[in-house]
C-alpha cells in the first residue's frame, strides 16, 4: 500500500504543470525531466521508427552491406532512391544504429543492421507487421472492439476457429512458413536452454510446419518425435519431415488435440507458442490434452513470452496485448497465470527455466 501511495504522489507531482515547471530549476531534477522528455519522445516517435526498419528490410539493405561499406550514392543509385529521401532513410537508420556513417560518403551495417544479417526469422516477423500496421491504422476502432475484420485474423484464422474445417489453404501456406522461419530461433532457445538427454518420446503439440520438432530431432538422435496440428498444417508438416529425411523418426497427426484421440505415454509434451494464442478456457483444454499424452511423471514444456514486472516481460506485455488483439484471440500471461492454470489442468512440480532471450521464448516446466 506504501509503494501505491508513493505511485500516487508521483503522478499528481509529475501531471501538475506549475510543479514541473518550478521542480525543473533544481540540477537533479533537470536530469530526471531530461530522460523522461526522452522517454516520452521515444514513445511518439517509435511508429517512425517501425517503418525506418521496414523500409530498410524491403530495400534489403542489411544484405547488400553484408560485404562491407559502400558508396552511399551509388546505392541510392541501386536502389532508384531519390537523392534527398535516400540520404533521410540513411541518416535516420544510422542514428537508430541499423546502418552507419564511414568516411568518404560510404555506409555500412550498423551494430542493429549487423545483428539482423542472415538472421532470417526476424527479417520475417519485420515484412509480417506491415498487417499488424494497417490494423492499426484506427487504434481507437481496434481497441473499441470496432473493426468487423483485421488483416491479421484473416491470416491467423484458426486461432479464432480451430475447429474450421474449411480455412482457405494458402492461409495455412502463409501462416506456416512465417512459423517455419521464425520459430527456428525459438527452437534454439528452447533446446539450449532444455535438454532432451535420455528423453526416448516427445509430441509437440500445434507443432504447425514442424521447426520445433525437426530441431529436437536433429539435436537428439535418440528422440523419437511426433507432431500434432490441424490436417491443413500437419500435410505441410509431413512435406518438411520427409525434405528432412526424418520420416522414420517423426510422426505427424492431422488432428484437433482438445478434441480427436492421441496417442499417449510420451516423456515430454510441448506447446511452443501456443498458449498465448487461445484464452483460458481453450488453454485449459489443450494443457489437459497435453496432461492425458503424458506418461506419469512426463514433463510438460510451455514455451512462449511471457508478461511480467521484469524489462523482458513489460515489453512483450506492451506487444502481446496488442498483436493477440489485432489477432482476434489470445493473450500474454505472467508465469503465474500459466502456472494456475497448469495446476488446474492436473500438473504438478510447475517450475521455470531461464533462457537467454526471454522476449523470444520463457520456460515452464511441470510433471505429470
């Protein structure tokens, strides 16, 4: 209650102009105003810095620079850049640290732009948002409940209606290359951070075009896997297990797995950035599909960001609530939340595992 009060003081502090304006004379406080302005500015401006990135993504710049510096007026040139609007994209993406200034006129990769090079999943997840960002065109109408239909429930359809049995097939296509691409990365957090030694048996379930299952395969030689999604996803699954060659060792289910039988007695069961996609009630019936695959004393592996008080956790709260929402379903949860409702569902022994990148993926762990 001392930590509410002392909340409370602050923002009548800070919201009164007069305060501001006489607190702003003393040195400290002009340090702290200094950062806050900043802040607030960072806020107003990170639209700009969004399509910044995107623009740079779509004229594939980092792959350009890839080799080294370049003649900042000959890639204008190579790019049918205007002269003036060109050297704006560049000087905005070298002070976002994507691209940087070198003598004599030249460009090159910036510690961001760097970073991003052959790094396939988020270059992915970048060309995506542009949905996220028409949907966004009338926040007041997104977060009224007001728009009929979104860009982005469109292309993740089943996730509103998992059941369907008529979602059209290029939206699957889509949905499940951009999952192939981008869980990648999640797969090799996941895998570092979770050892699957001694493991005989797994089912990964909404294993989608199969990134997750194909890695833990792969690391595991011994690990017998089996995915299981929707028929429309698990038909592309099969595709990339046998581009694989991996058929002897994965298996893939065309099934609902709140609804249709599955096999059980597995030692792991995973749900790879599922959860976060379904609200309670449907989150709830997936942990107890995943509760009935297990063997007694298997180990359920939840996966996805997760809220929280923590930087990592305000930062995928302040993104998961709006990306789910323009979605159509789903929500971020604290590891509380996922842990109440793994309880629920029949677990026990719920625990965390740390991984190196939390906005990517958090761990918990629970026994059957």
């Amino acid at each position: 209650m001392v930590d509410l009060a002392v909340k409370d003081l602050r923002n009548r502090l800070v919201g009164n102009a007069r305060f501001r304006d006489s607190a702003q004379k003393i040195p400290l406080i002009q340090l702290l105003a200094s950062h806050q302005a900043n802040e607030l500015f960072q806020l107003c401006s990170g639209f700009i810095h969004s399509q910044v990135l995107l623009a740079c993504v779509r004229l594939e710049l980092f792959g350009r620079l890839a080799d080294g510096p370049v003649d900042s007026g000959s890639l204008q040139a190579e790019l049918d850049l205007d002269q003036e609007a060109g050297e704006r994209l560049f000087a905005a993406a070298a002070a976002l640290e994507l691209l940087e200034w070198r003598p004599s006129g030249r460009i090159a990769l910036g510690r961001l732009g760097a970073a991003l090079n052959d790094n396939p999943g988020v270059i992915a997840m970048i060309r995506h948002h542009a949905l996220l960002y028409e949907d966004l065109r009338r926040p007041d109408a997104l977060f009224g409940g007001k728009l009929d239909r979104t860009r982005m429930g469109e292309l993740w359809a089943y996730a509103g209606d998992p059941g369907a049995s008529d979602l059209d097939a290029r939206a699957v296509g889509d949905y499940s290359q951009l999952m192939a691409v981008s869980q990648a990365m999640v797969a090799e957090q996941i895998l570092t951070s979770f050892s699957l030694r001694g493991v005989r048996t797994l089912l990964d379930i909404g294993g989608g075009a199969g990134a997750f299952a194909l890695a833990a395969a792969r690391r595991w030689p011994r690990l017998d896997v089996s995915i299981v999604d929707l028929p429309q996803v698990a038909d592309i699954a099969r595709a990339r297990v046998l581009e694989a060659g991996l058929e002897r060792r994965v298996d893939v289910f065309g099934a609902d797995a709140t609804a249709d039988f599955l096999p059980d007695g597995f030692g792991v069961v995973s749900l790879v950035r599922i959860l976060h996609d379904h609200g309670d009630e449907r989150s709830l019936e997936l942990l107890r599909a995943a509760h009935r695959a297990l063997r007694p004393g298997g180990t359920l592996l939840i996966a996805e960001p997760m809220a929280g008080d923590s930087r990592a956790g305000r930062l995928v709260s302040a993104y998961f609530n709006v990306y789910l929402l323009a979605m159509g379903s789903g929500k971020p949860r604290t590891p509380a939340a996922l842990a109440r409702l793994a309880r629920e569902a029949g677990f026990r022994r719920v625990r965390r595992r740390r991984t190196s990148v939390p906005t990517i993926a958090s761990i918990l762990l629970a026994s059957r």
